[in-house]
C-alpha cells in the first residue's frame, strides 16, 4: 500500500509548500512508473492481456493523481488560507491597536480567496492530465491500429514493435509539464510556487482587509529592494512606498515566490 500523507497542518508558508509539492510530485512520479511499466510491456509484446491491464492501471494512476490535487487543494484553502488571512488581518489589527474577528465581511473575503484559490490549482493540474491522456490514447490506438500492421514491414515485428514503443516514451515524456506556451514545468515547481503565491495573497488579503475595515486607506509596502511594483522588472520600485488599499489589493505580489507585505499607515489616512 503507498504511503497516505497526514492532513495538512496550517502552519509556516514555506513548510506547507514543501509538504504540498512533495505530496504532488509523488503522486505524479506514481504515475510516470505507470508510463514506464506500460512501455516495458509494449516493448516486450504489446498483444497481450497483460499489456491490457497495464494500460489500464496508468489510466487509473492518472485519477489517482487528479484525486490527490482535489485533496490537498481542498485541504490547503480549507486550513493554511484561513490562518494565514488572519495571520494578516492581525497583525494589521495591532498595528492599529485595534482587534480581528471573523465578521462577515472577512468570511466573504475568505470565500472568494479560497476559491480563486482552489480553481488555480485545478486548473494547473489539468495541463498534467492531458499530457498523461495524451500517452493514454497514443498507447491505445497503437495497440488497436499499428501494431497489427507491423508485420508487414522490413524489419522483424519484435523490432517494429520495440521501436514503436521507444517512440511513445520519447514522444510522451512525464519528466515535466509541457504547458500550451511551452513552458516546461516540474510537478514539484509549479505546486510549490502555487502554493507560495496562494500563502502570500491570503496573509496580504487578510492585513488589507481589516486595514480597510478600520477607515484607513494608506499602507506601507515591505518588499525586496529591487522589487517592482507590478513586476520584479519593474521600474518603479515597491519597498518603503505607500500606496492606497486599493492599489495593494490589486498588486498584492508581483511575482511567483514575492514576498511582499504591507503595513497600514493611519497617519496618512485619506479623507
């Protein structure tokens, strides 16, 4: 039986992204030994039940996969986002010398963050699946359609047939997630960088929030110093500037990994 991960734990951002890239790349490596062991069987004799059933526990390790993002998706809006947007709105809270409570319009803020949230991940996912699919049905319609037909050429069927699978693993490679603009992208990068991005908006969400919900409109923007605004190239530089809340929650990071916060600033409170 594989290893089960334990429920997540909210926690340190930097830790749960770790723990979530980690649980992915699993998954998927899971599912890149199923592509391996499709191959072998191909490769050896592509006609048999066998082969059948090895296809058919890829396609099974390709749910596996989408069934693991669902969870932890589903665990990190429902556990690490909460406590990072309050982790925000606290701290803005005692900047402001004043308390945070789950009132509802946080709890609305909440829902929106989780699922803009939750709908990234999957939509990130899907680019995986659909490289795994792509396999799937090359594999299939090279069992149903060539392979019987290798025969007929120059070379000896076993040949035929070990070169034809050699060309499935070349063609359908699982090392990285090919994106449509040719991005290639590790399971373990794009889950972590996500999940970065995801923890930093949710604490950013939670200081703006309870900023605005105090009648100020000025915050102060902590970030690296060669930081842009809208992104790390660019010119106008983020750190130690104020900007109002709404230009914050428009640009509350400019960059997968940004480490950009904010403080309020009631002494430059607008009228």
């Amino acid at each position: 039986m594989p290893y089960e991960w334990p429920p997540l734990v909210p926690g340190d951002p930097d830790e749960v992204a770790r723990r979530v890239a980690a649980v992915l790349e699993e998954a998927w490596q899971r599912l890149a030994d199923k592509q391996r062991a499709v191959i072998a069987r191909f490769a050896d004799n592509p006609r048999t039940p066998h082969t059948l059933v090895t296809l058919e526990e890829f396609k099974q390790a390709i749910r596996a996969f989408r069934r693991r993002v669902d969870q932890e998706a589903q665990q990190f809006v429902q556990r690490q986002l909460p406590h990072l947007y309050e982790e925000g709105g606290r701290a803005a809270a005692e900047a402001l010398g004043v308390t945070f409570t789950w009132t509802t319009f946080h709890r609305d803020a909440l829902q929106l963050l989780a699922s803009d949230s939750y709908a990234d991940f999957l939509r990130r996912s899907q680019e995986a699946e659909r490289m795994a699919n792509q396999f799937y049905r090359a594999a299939r319609e090279a069992a149903r359609r060539e392979v019987p037909l290798l025969a007929a050429g120059n070379k000896t069927a076993k040949q035929a047939v070990k070169n034809l699978a050699y060309r499935l693993a070349a063609s359908h490679k699982l090392t990285h997630v090919i994106y449509r603009n040719g991005a290639r992208v590790p399971v373990r990068a794009w889950a972590e960088a996500a999940t970065l991005t995801k923890s930093a908006v949710a604490y950013n969400a939670g200081t703006l929030n309870r900023t605005r919900q105090a009648g100020f409109s000025v915050v102060e923007v902590f970030d690296g110093f060669d930081c842009g605004w809208t992104s790390h190239q660019d010119p106008d530089k983020a750190a130690r500037t104020l900007r109002t809340v709404e230009e914050a929650a428009e640009w509350p990071i400019s960059h997968p990994r940004c480490r950009r916060a904010f403080g309020p600033r009631p002494d430059w409170a607008l009228a």
